[in-house]
C-alpha cells in the first residue's frame, strides 16, 4: 500500500474516559449506582459535559413459581440534557443444569424490552454470563424500529 494515502492514515486518538460506579447485594436485596463518561471525551477529541447517572434497586425472592430466583427492580437513567427514564423489570432465572433467565420490563417512554440469558460456570469462582436482549416502544408509529443488543460477560463471586 501507499503510506501517504490518507484514506488508511494513522488517525490513532487515545482517550481515557474513566468511569465510578458501586453495587451491593445480599440474598434479598441489590442496590447500585454508576457514572460512565466522567470525562466525557467524543471520538474526536473534544470534551462533552454530557454526564450518564445510573442507579438501581431491586429484591430477590427464591423458589417462587417456576423460578429459582426472582428479581424485581427499578432502574432510573439519567443522561445532561434529556429526559429520565426509569424501568420497571422482573427477570427470572429457570432452577435447570445450566442456568437460563428471562426478563421483561418497560420504562415511562413506552419502551418495552425483553432479555435471555444463559450463565456458565468457567471455575467455582467465575461464571460466564451470555445474554440478549430486544427493545421496542409499545406503539404502531415507532419510526426507528427495535433494537436487538447481545453482550457477554465474566461475573467474580
């Protein structure tokens, strides 16, 4: 290739954006609070003084129903300059050899979204948490369509 080709130029811009955030559960309830973007760079370089709040709180019941575990929750988002959200969730985890959930919820924009999970011990300490999930405003004239998202993750007992 050409080196002085500017389509495939070096254009590397390293950016550190740090993050806080701190979460507490016991058998019964959770409680969490995060703020991602601290700095808020883009991806040009420039600082946004958009800031992202996060917080939940939630209960587990075990062995109810068909379910293992139970959690209800509210999560409330907040991002500078829009609106809040807050989400209403029940998610439950299926008592088979490898652990399956499934959660429903809705938030006050009439957003409804559903998630799958599955979770995978790798070791007696670290688990492997696979999940999707699908969102859509619970309405006949959502003009940007649903939103489908998968995500994995290692999660330390």
């Amino acid at each position: 290739g050409n080196p002085n080709d500017p389509a495939i130029a070096d254009n590397t811009l390293n950016l550190i954006d740090p993050g806080f955030g701190i979460y507490y559960s016991n058998d019964y309830v959770f409680v969490g609070f995060s703020m991602p973007k601290i700095v808020s760079n883009t991806a040009d370089g420039r600082r946004e003084n958009i800031h992202h709040i996060y917080s939940v709180m939630g209960t587990t019941i075990k062995d109810w129903w068909m379910f293992s575990q139970v959690e209800t929750s509210i999560w409330f988002r907040w991002v500078r300059y829009n609106n809040p959200h807050i989400d209403l969730g029940f998610k439950g985890q299926f008592d088979t050899s490898l652990p399956v959930w499934m959660g429903l919820y809705v938030d006050n924009t009439f957003a409804a979204r559903a998630d799958f999970g599955v979770i995978a011990p790798l070791s007696e300490t670290i688990d492997f948490q696979l999940a999707v999930s699908y969102t859509n405003r619970v309405s006949f004239f959502n003009e940007l369509g649903g939103v489908f998202e998968a995500s994995n993750s290692l999660l330390i007992k």
